[in-house]
C-alpha cells in the first residue's frame, strides 16, 4: 500500500497547479477575479473601479472562468496519462 501524502506536500502540489492555472489569466482576469470572488465586491462595484460596465466585468469573468476550466481539466488529463504509464 502506498504512503499517504504528507499535508506539506500536498500543499506544496497545489500551490504549483494554482501558479500554473494563473499563469494562464492576464493580470486584469486576476484582479477581477479576485476583487469578486475573495474581496467580495460586486459586479457594479468592480465596473466603477476600472471604469469599464458591468457587462464587462461579466464577460470578463466568464472568460477568465472558462480558461481556468480549461487548463485544469489540460492538466488533470496530463496527471491522468502520467499516473496511468
């Protein structure tokens, strides 16, 4: 039976795969996802921030969202393929 990873290395492993995934986001993706979903600003108040309408913040969303999705599931059928070899 193989070792359980320790939580260090897990961690260690997530935090790669989050720098991977971000690597993906232009910087304005990151700070409009940032400003939503851990500062908890609103739409409306992230339009007014970067003087941009709130379509646009969603639209920006959506696209960040999207890419993130994207590049896990990339890498998850990579880890998929190298644990199956």
């Amino acid at each position: 039976m193989e070792a359980i990873p320790e939580a260090a290395s897990i961690a260690q492993e997530d935090n790669v795969i989050l720098k991977l995934l971000k690597a993906e986001l232009t910087q304005h993706m990151r700070e409009v996802l940032y400003l939503h979903y851990f500062a908890g600003y609103s739409g409306s108040e992230i339009a007014e921030y970067f003087h941009i309408s709130r379509q646009a913040v969603n639209k920006t969303k959506k696209a960040a969202l999207r890419r993130l999705k994207e590049q896990f599931l990339s890498l998850n059928k990579q880890f998929m393929q190298f644990m199956t070899n």
